[in-house]
C-alpha cells in the first residue's frame, strides 16, 4: 500500500483514483448517518453511482482537458487543487442537507482559488486527508452492516402462538395517532388541556385503557416491538439508537403480527401518511401498500411524499379485489412529539393545537369505519408520547423528573371491542408490547397465551462517553425508576 501511494505521488494524477477517493467520504459519511434507511441493494447501486460516478467523470474530464489544452496544463495543479475541495464540498453538501448549498459552496470557491496560488503543488496531499477523514465513518459502517446482519434472537416468541386458530376474524384497524399521550398526562401540568375527545372515546363505545405506556420513546422502537410482540431492549446491540437496526423491515415488512394474521386468513393493509417507514425500502409482504416504493427518492428526507390517509383509507376499504377478513395499520402524523424550536410553552400550544386538529380527523375516521364496518375491532393506540416539557432533544435521555419521563411514554390505548372482548381477558392491557399478544389471545378464546405476556418495563437509552446505553426508565408495574 505504501509502494501504491509513493509510487502515485510521484507520478502523474491518476483521475480514476482521485475521483475515487474525492467520492468515498461522501458515500461513507451519507452510509455511516442514514444506514437503517438506505441499506437496500437499490440504495447501494444509487449512492455508488452518485458518489463515486460523478468524481469519476468529472476528473476524468478533467485529465482529457489537460491532456488536449496547452493553457489548462500549464495550471493543472492549480485546478486540480480547487477542484477536489469543490467536489467533495459539493457532494457533502448534498449527503449533509440533501441539497446544494450555493451560498456557501460560492464562498468556498473564493477561498479556494485565492488558496490555490500558494498550495497548489500540495493537492495530492488533500487526498490523503480526505482518506484520513474516511477512516471513522468507513469504521461506523462497518459496524452497522454487522449490527444489521445479526439474526435477532430477541424477536423469537417463547410458545406456539405464532400458530394460534382465530375462533372469530372481525376486520380489525389499528389507527395510530403519532405522540399522542393518555387522559392521565393530558391533564397534568405539562399539557394541562382538558381534551374532549377521551369523552367522545366512552360514548362511542370504546374501552380508554388509564395510564397506558409505550415500551420505547420513539416510532421505530416503539412499533418494531409492538409488532414483533417482543421486548427488544433496542436490538441488543453494540451501539443501541433510536435508528434500530432492522427496525423498518420489522414495521412494514415481516413481523410475528402479520405472519399470526396471514395464517388465519387476513388480508393486511398498510396505510401510512409519509415514507418513513418504507425508506430503506423493506420486502413488501402487506397485501396492500398506500405508498409505492418508487414514489420514494433515494435522498429522502422523511419528507418527500405526503398521503392523505382518510382518502387513502377509503380507497382501501372499497378494494374488492382483496377477500377475506382485513387487518388495517393506519398511521396519522398527529399530534406528533414537539421538535424544540421554540419555548417549552409555545412548544405545548403547538401540540395542544395538533390535538383538536387530529380529534376531528379521528372523529371522522372512526365514523367512516363505523358506519362502513360496523362489527370491526378498532384500535386507537400512539406510538409513544408528546415529549412536551422537555426543552432539548438531548434532555430525553437525561432527564429524572418524573413527569418528563411520563411525557415520553405515556400513551393514548382505546379499543373499540364491538362485543368480542372476553372478560377479563385485557386486564394487564398495559403497553404497546402486549397488544398483538392479547388481542390473539381474545380472537383465539385462549387464555393459555397470556402466560407469556412480555413485561411492561418502558426503556431509553443513557447518554454515555462514547456511545450509549439501554437502560429502564419504568418498571413493570409502571414506577418510575430514578437510579
């Protein structure tokens, strides 16, 4: 290797090798921030391309322009210099903020011609920075291709449920507000809101589950274990992050709930208002997807396509073409968690405001199914809490006061049984983790099931020196644990 590069340094540039290594950063550093969305094959034949394509043509260009004009040979280091820094400053600015950045690539222009005129005859050793600063996010991918190839043992059921008979197959829909917490927190001093809508829930005759909890304070935690049925403590992993591994395959993919569902003759429905769940573009095995995955761009910034879920919805149950019982996962990003740009309390009007907003949609939503749909079972469950009283994204690993906490998990649970509820059957109904497990067990009139319900406990991650770790936040009988 050392032969290679003094041997590359002493002689002419090699355009192929430095376009090569003008786009691996990029591709490593965009790999190494965005892997759980983008580790497709497809994703991979993209970025290559893109990276790695793009510096490849334009140096090569580049040389045949010094090999053919007298005047750009006699500056080739000169331009050479200028244009690793640019191309490299462009292609980071696209894996950065998912645009070019004109203002500021303009300014690095400037700096870099004036640079130039003094440095010019070290532009090859720019390359070799660029391949010192390839080191760590090369490193973290590695790391992450391992982390997601690891067979998840956690997901493995502890019985035979997996091969439960269903003695009764309503429709079922699952609706998920996103962030929307429980009547409990709603109240408290966080929130203070006296909602209307847990009222609205009781007259229309559904069963609001008190002091309800997510497992995780995130999405793809929260709903990769509801789905898998299982406790995954953030995948058990070297490096635990929101971003779980495999955590979108598990979603919108392949999951013990779905697979339960398929043996007894459901068709599933995936309808979901953006792409999030679909970006690293999992194997389809849902009957039914609202979103393609071709309307999904490669640099997607969970942003890119926006659904209307209600028409969506109504367009899916009006499909005739699938038979037998239905099962529906319908996704609403509303209220959604508070994002940190403005005060605690204007954060708490904002999400007060996303409340009414969704109350209606809800409304709605829930008539339309009733009035279409009148024996389904329908499940209003979010995914995790408002986050409402914390004042950084950081402070919810951190934070030890206890209505923080609770901000983070608790959780609005309401189900709308339409006479399949068996007595006493949903008693420990507590957390996300157990819904599937229960309603299987109630559909199936097998109590034998609940022998195996998961524990409640609700986990997060702590802020460590260099990476961080699972930890529990609440305990099984919903206490909150401060040490």
């Amino acid at each position: 290797m050392s032969h290679f590069f003094k041997k590359y340094f002493q002689e002419s540039s090699n355009p192929l090798l430095t376009g090569l290594i003008c786009g691996f950063y990029p591709l490593v550093f965009y790999f190494s921030n965005n892997f759980s969305a983008i580790n497709s094959w497809e994703h991979l034949g993209f970025f290559l391309l893109f990276f790695i394509g793009i510096p490849l043509v334009v140096f090569t260009l580049a040389s045949l322009c010094f090999k053919y004009s007298e005047i750009l040979s006699k500056y080739k280091p000169h331009i050479l210099f200028v244009l690793i820094i640019m191309t490299v400053a462009t292609l980071m600015s696209q894996a950065m903020y998912l645009t070019i950045k004109k203002k500021l690539l303009l300014g690095l222009l400037i700096i870099s011609v004036l640079a130039a005129w003094k440095l010019h005859a070290h532009f090859k050793k720019l390359l070799v920075i660029i391949l010192l600063m390839s080191i760590l996010p090369t490193l973290d991918c590695i790391v992450k291709i391992i982390e997601h190839e690891q067979k998840m043992e956690w997901a493995q059921l502890p019985d035979a449920i997996e091969n439960v008979k269903f003695k009764e197959t309503p429709n079922i829909y699952l609706i998920q507000p996103d962030g929307y917490v429980g009547k409990d927190m709603m109240e408290s001093d966080l929130y203070h809101f006296n909602n209307p809508f847990y009222d609205w829930l009781e007259k229309n005759n559904f069963k609001v589950y008190e002091n309800f909890r997510s497992n995780y304070p995130a999405s793809l935690t929260s709903n990769s274990s509801m789905f898998a049925m299982k406790q995954h403590r953030f995948g058990k992993v070297l490096f635990p992050s929101i971003d779980m591994p495999n955590a979108r395959d598990i979603i919108a993919g392949d999951n013990a709930a779905i697979q339960i569902l398929r043996n007894n003759g459901y068709k599933n429905f995936f309808i979901v208002q953006d792409e999030y769940f679909q970006q690293n573009r999992p194997k389809s095995t849902y009957d039914y997807y609202n979103l393609n995955l071709d309307e999904i761009p490669y640099f997607s910034n969970d942003n890119n396509v926006k659904k209307v879920v209600f028409d969506d919805l109504k367009a899916a149950m009006d499909t005739s073409k699938i038979s037998g019982p239905r099962f529906y996962f319908v996704e609403k990003l509303l209220p959604h968690h508070i994002h940190f740009s403005a005060s605690k309390e204007e954060e708490r009007d904002t999400y007060i405001e996303k409340i009414k907003e969704v109350n209606t949609w809800l409304e709605t939503t829930v008539n339309y199914i009733s009035e279409k749909d009148p024996d389904a079972i329908v499940i209003i469950l979010a995914d995790h809490g408002g986050w409402v009283g914390l004042g950084s994204y950081g402070e919810m690993f951190s934070t030890k006061d206890p209505n923080q906490i609770h901000s983070i998990y608790s959780t609005l649970a309401a189900i709308k049984w339409n006479g399949h509820l068996k007595e006493g059957m949903d008693d420990n109904l507590k957390s996300n983790v157990n819904v599937f497990r229960i309603l299987f067990s109630i559909l199936s009139e097998n109590p034998e099931y609940l022998k195996y319900l998961e524990e409640d406990s609700s986990y997060n991650l702590k802020n460590g020196t260099f990476y961080k770790s699972v930890r529990p936040v609440i305990d099984d009988s919903g206490k909150v644990i401060l040490n």
